[in-house]
C-alpha cells in the first residue's frame, strides 16, 4: 500500500511542475486571449437561503488567531463545543448534538468516511490550517445532499488555489514541550489553470505524559477551466503520524486507569503508531445554464494505523501472567488497514425564482482488516492473520426547496 500511495504523489507532483508549463506558455503570445472563470455554482440554492446560522472564518481570520490546526481555528465559534478524547483527539460537536452528528467537507468531499467504519471520529489536529482559503459552519440540520445524519450541522472548508495564493511561503514555530513546526507552500496560475502545494512536519512532546505528537504531510491542489463554465479540480493529500494517547485518570487516586481483562487486560500508555492517510479525488462541475448546474466526484481513501499499549510502568502486581497466557509487562498491538472508493453525482434544478430542486446518488465500497497481536512477533504485520470486512452503500436523494419569503423556506 505505501509504494501505491507513494506512485500516486509522484503522478500528483509531476503534474503540478510540467503542467503549469503548457498552461503559461500562451501567456508570451501578445495576441493571447484573456480568460475570465465565471463563478461554477456547485449548490444552487445559496446555504443562507436554507435560514441556517453561518459562521465564516478566512485566512486572514486564521493568521490573526494564530491558529496551528483546524481545533484551533474553531474554538471561539459560538455553538461549537470541543472535546479532547481518550485517544488524544480533538473533537467537536455542534450546538450539543453530538459528534456523529457533525460532519466535516473539505472542498465539498467528506472528510475521512473511514472513521465511521472503525468506529472512530475525525481528528481536528489533522487539519494543517496553511493549507485553509475559508472555514463555514453550518448550525442546525444542512441540506439533503449533505447527507440525513448531520442534523448537529456542518463544517464546509475551502482549501487555497494558485491562483489567489500566489508565490512561496515558509513557515516556522516553535515553543514549550519541545514543540517545532515547519510549513511550507507555493502556488501559481490563472483563470485558465492553477495549482497550490502545502507540505509541512509537526513535533511536540505535548503537555503532559504520552502526549507526545510527530506528523508529516502533503497537500495539492490543481484546477483547470476545461471549458466555458466548466472546472476539473484534481486534489490529493497524505499524511504520516505518531502519536500518543492520553492515559485515563482515576479521579480517586491519581493514577492511570487501565482494562482489568480481555486482551487490553493491564495495559496502558496507549500509542498510535504509523498511522497512515492518502486522499485523491477528482471533481467535475459544470454550470450548464441559468437554470442547471451539476458536478461528479470521484474520490480514493486509504488509512492504516496500529494502536498500542503496554502495562511496564503501571503494573503493580505480583504475577504478570493472565488467566489466558499474556503476559502485562508486554506491548499489544491491534492494526487497522481500510480503503474506500466512490462516486457522487449532485444536479440543482431552478425551476423558478423561487423553487429549486436538487438531486443525487452515491455509491462507496469501502474494505476494511484489523487483527490484535501479541507484539513479541518480529513481523506482525505481515504475520497476523486479518479479519476482513467489506460494505457497500447507496445513496439518493431529492430535495425540493421552496423559498416562501425572506424568513420562511419550505
């Protein structure tokens, strides 16, 4: 899998620096015309017309905060509630409606869908905010082609594009806890086609005992006007990170809390270990007149990551060995290993000044393996044997927005 990610970046790369190239050379032609994108609408109806509460952060809003993630960047958003979990994620909810219930959009793909089927939630740490043009949340329930179970709301982020970010940027910082932070970005085009690549390294010890955090990533971006109306957005992302994960507390004692049997049975000092992410997706819009517009979207997920803990520092008892031959001075570690491909297709229908219909359908195949091992294997990765899972799921649907006045819309 990491020599496929690895050819997928390379394809990404050498697209971004010959590319540009064959965009630019018209531009040495005195007689070369200029070209004008006029605005893709990806959703007809604008998101204020559905008389849903918008909070919008830009750039500008992110540099003046000094945010470094996108936990960051939210915390001040009124309705917003953020949580730091037991695996040392940030997380968020809106207006208390619960975690599973607020998603995340980043240039209009759902971010990490693979979180649902390992029954984790998206990390707000992961989201480098170099790379971020504008953040809108969503309070209350979002239109149907965001899907019926975001009814806490939505987070649509919008990523920078060469054409507005223009030239070279380096960023460092640094502080407390051994923290060192490196970004660096460069953009360029025009209307006709443009690019932007942000990739950056990120270290601290953390705040506290095995809080510790290592992470790399990359991130492009590509667009091209194919045609008069039209936009072909080519992104990918991958990143690679090391974390620990904050030991729970017994509030009576002070000391670390830990399982009491199974396989996790007097373990503790959880770590997540080369946890592993790839995104590609490609995305079609068309504005095909006044009255319809409609996009594609195909899109390629991958994530791998082992989760480990040990029971050395903590054990106090007097035979290490459980009831079923493990011993609690060992590490364990349990590996997830998932993939998702899809499709979506979205149209938005004006049938008047005031009624707009929009439709689409949905198709993932998502395949998923994990197994627990006892980490005395000198090579459990390839060793273990995997339990494998795959799921399929379909999707339509149809919404009628009828706008009755400024303050009532059906």
């Amino acid at each position: 899998m990491q020599k496929k990610t690895l050819r997928n970046l390379v394809l990404i790369h050498c697209l971004l620096w010959t590319l540009p190239g064959l965009a630019f050379a018209a531009e040495s032609t005195p007689d070369s015309p200029e070209y004008t994108l006029d605005e893709v609408v990806v959703n007809a109806v604008p998101l204020e017309k559905y008389l849903v509460t918008t909070s919008v952060i830009t750039d500008k809003d992110i540099e003046e905060k000094g945010a470094k993630n996108l936990s960051d960047a939210l915390a001040d958003v009124p309705g917003l509630n953020m949580h730091r979990g037991k695996k040392n994620n940030n997380t968020l909810d809106i207006r208390g409606m619960g975690v599973s219930y607020t998603k995340i959009y980043i240039d209009g793909i759902l971010v990490n869908p693979l979180a649902k089927a390992a029954g984790a939630d998206v990390d707000l740490d992961m989201f480098p905010v170099e790379n971020i043009a504008k953040i809108e949340v969503i309070k209350g329930p979002a239109p149907v082609s965001y899907g019926t179970d975001a009814i806490g709301g939505i987070i649509l982020i919008t990523t920078k594009n060469g054409k507005v970010q223009q030239g070279g940027k380096v960023s460092l910082s640094g502080g407390s806890d051994n923290t060192r932070n490196l970004a660096v970005s460069y953009g360029n085009g025009d209307d006709k086609f443009n690019y932007y690549f942000n990739a950056g390294t990120e270290h601290t010890d953390g705040f506290t005992d095995n809080a510790f955090r290592r992470s790399n990533y990359v991130n492009t971006k590509l667009n091209w006007k194919v045609k008069e109306n039209a936009l072909l957005t080519l992104a990918g992302s991958y990143s690679l990170t090391d974390k620990g994960n904050l030991n729970p507390i017994d509030p009576a004692t002070g000391n670390p809390l830990y399982y009491r049997n199974g396989f996790w049975r007097g373990m503790n000092n959880w770590q997540t270990r080369d946890w592993e992410q790839t995104n590609l997706s490609l995305t079609y819009t068309e504005k095909a007149s006044d009255k319809f517009d409609y996009n594609v979207k195909l899109y390629h997920f991958t994530e791998k990551n082992a989760l480990w803990a040990d029971g050395r520092e903590h054990y106090t008892g007097t035979d290490p060995i459980t009831p079923n031959g493990y011993s609690q001075l060992r590490w364990n570690a349990s590996y997830w290993d998932s993939e998702l491909d899809g499709i979506e297709l979205q149209g938005n229908l004006k049938m008047d000044a005031k009624n707009t219909l929009t439709f689409g359908s949905l198709y993932n195949d998502n395949d998923w393996k994990k197994n627990n091992t006892n980490a005395n294997d000198s090579d459990p990765y390839n060793n273990i044997i995997w339990q494998k899972y795959n799921n399929k799921r379909y999707g339509y649907y149809l919404q009628d927005n009828l706008l009755l006045n400024d303050k009532t819309t059906v």
